[in-house]
C-alpha cells in the first residue's frame, strides 16, 4: 500500500458500515472497491478505507497499520482500559463525536429478578464481551461481583445458568425483551467516534486529516439544519426571532409594495418541527418554507 496515502478503517459488515460509508460519501469520498474488497480507494482523496471487525480498529491504529478509525466508543473504550491494565497507553486518539451508532452498555436481569440498586450485584454472575468496563464500572460503585467474559451470545447466559445478569449493548431493549431480561443500569452512553493516531503525520497527510475533520463537522451540522423562509409584519419581528429554533441574526429582506411586511430568512441549527410552524404563524407570520441544507462551512 502506498504509504502516503491516509489509511481509515471502517467496519467491515455491521451495524456501522453503512453510516460510516454514508459519512464519508456526504465528506465528498469517491471509493471504488470492488465486491468483497478489503480495502476500498479513494478516487478523489488520497485516502483509502480499510474494511475489518470492529473489534480489530483500536489495534490496527495502534500498530500504525491505520492513521484513522470509526468505531463504537464500547470498542475504544474497553482496548483503552485493557491497555491500560497491561500497564501500556493506547495509542489512539478520539477526534470526533459521531451522530449515529446510538446504544447504551447495560446491565439487565432476568425480568422476574428483583433489583434494589446496584447492591443486588454483590456476589452475583455477570456475562459480559467487555470485562474492563464492567470491572471500572463495579470498582467505582464499591461493588464486588464475578465477571464472566464471554466472546459473544451474552444475552442466553442466564437463561444457560453460566451467569444470574449480563452486561450487555441495547438499543432498543427488543433483544433483552426476547430473551427475558429487563434493564436496569447504564454502565456506559454510546456513539461511534473518529479516531486517529497520536503520530504527527506527514504534512500532506495532515492537511488532508484537518480537511477531513472540518467536512465531518459540516455535515453533522447541516444533518439538523433547515433554512427557513417567511413573511411576517415588522412589529412580530421580536417574537418570531425568538420563535426561531438555533438560528443566528436572521435576514431581513423588504416586500415590495408592502411597507409594514418583511422577508425574513435564517438558518436553524435544530430540526423545525410543526409546532414551531404553527407558533410562528400564530405570530403573525405567512408564506412559510423550510427548506434542506446541502452544505455548510462555517
Ligand atoms: P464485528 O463482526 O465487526 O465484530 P459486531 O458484532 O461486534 O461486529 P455490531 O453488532 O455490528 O458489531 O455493532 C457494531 C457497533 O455498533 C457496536 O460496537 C456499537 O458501538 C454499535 N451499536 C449501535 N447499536 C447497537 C445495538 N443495538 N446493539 C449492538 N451494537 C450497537
Ligand atoms: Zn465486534
């Protein structure tokens, strides 16, 4: 491979793929893989993505073998503890919170199991993929339980009688539904996150990782954006700023052969539900249009 190109690694078939590639398309990437590919070329950036498990990320950045990462704060956090207990330091650097790859690391019972706070765990059984963040989790409440680590299917522990709860990823609780467990504590709030190596690399490589980074930023900020058009008398101008949900110093525009009527126009950085609509014309506003924004740099 060539070495002066960026390398980025990405999961490869999982629950983060497709919002990674979706980032990086939206960052203006052009990639050619072809089918099965490991590794997808940047046509357009001097950049190629590197596809492999989650799990593999962390050291792969650690190695140098990759500059740039996406993964689950779960996975970084977890090699960064596991590191950490090895008595060495994780080499790979958080550089951006991401939108999507939502979920929480919970603790869940069997749903007929009783629950008084985290002191029904003492001396209890919990399944678990990630023993660090558990073990942080039980030495920072003062708790003593047995951590089983299991490489997956966590969720059938109890019912198999290896483990009384698990530890365990949820985002919508249907999982822990169908297998009889409820939830009961956050040990961790997840998102995916942008990595890259500690190194200082070559300039070239760096001018690109700070382009990359600012693209990040512009499309994570127009995701919730919306421009929004309308008119409205001069003296509902107070009210229908402060209506205006995250926008800066809207644009006022005069209406021509109406003196006491404006345009105005103005970015919003949150979504613009109907009810801010509905206020807003109550307000005294009209001619309401909320449009998509495509691209955005500050
Ligand atoms: P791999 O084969 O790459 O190791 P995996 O089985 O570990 O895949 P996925 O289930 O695809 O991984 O999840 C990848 C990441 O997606 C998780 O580590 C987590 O950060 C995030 N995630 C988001 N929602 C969920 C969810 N409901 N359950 C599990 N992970 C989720
Ligand atoms: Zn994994």
């Amino acid at each position: 491979m060539d070495a002066a190109r960026l390398k980025l690694a990405v999961q490869k078939a999982g629950r983060l793929t497709d919002p990674s590639l979706d980032l990086l398309v939206r960052c203006g990437l052009k990639l050619s893989r072809g089918k099965d590919q490991l590794v997808g070329y940047g046509e357009n950036m001097p950049l190629d993505v590197l596809f492999v498990r989650d799990d593999d990320i962390p050291d792969l950045v650690q190695e140098d073998v990759c500059d740039l990462g996406l993964l689950g704060l779960n996975v970084l956090e977890e090699k960064r503890l596991e590191f950490a207990a090895r008595g060495g330091a994780a080499r790979f650097m958080p550089v951006r919170r991401l939108d999507f790859g939502r979920c929480r690391l919970s603790l869940a019972i069997p749903t007929e199991a009783s629950w008084q706070g985290v002191d029904s765990l003492r001396g209890k059984r919990i399944a678990t993929t990630y023993p660090f963040l558990l073990e942080r989790f039980l030495r920072e409440r003062e708790v003593t339980a047995h951590i089983v680590t299991l490489a997956g299917a966590v969720e059938i522990a109890p019912r198999l009688k290896r483990a009384d709860l698990i530890c365990d990823l949820v985002a919508s609780g249907a999982t822990l539904e169908a297998n009889h467990l409820r939830e009961v504590e956050t040990v961790l709030e997840c998102h995916a996150v942008l990595v890259r190596t500690p190194l200082i690399l070559p300039p070239e490589k760096e001018d690109w990782v700070q382009r990359l980074l600012m693209r990040i930023d512009g499309v994570q900020q127009v995701r919730e954006s919306k421009y929004i058009m309308l008119h409205a008398p001069r003296s509902a101008l107070p009210e229908i700023a402060r209506l205006l949900p995250g926008s800066e110093s809207p644009t006022i525009i005069p209406l021509e052969g109406s003196p006491d009527r404006v345009a105005v126009h103005a970015v919003c950085r949150e979504n613009v539900f109907w009810e801010t609509l509905e206020r807003l014309k109550q307000a005294g506003a009209s001619a309401l249009l909320v449009l998509p924004v495509e691209k955005m740099l500050a």
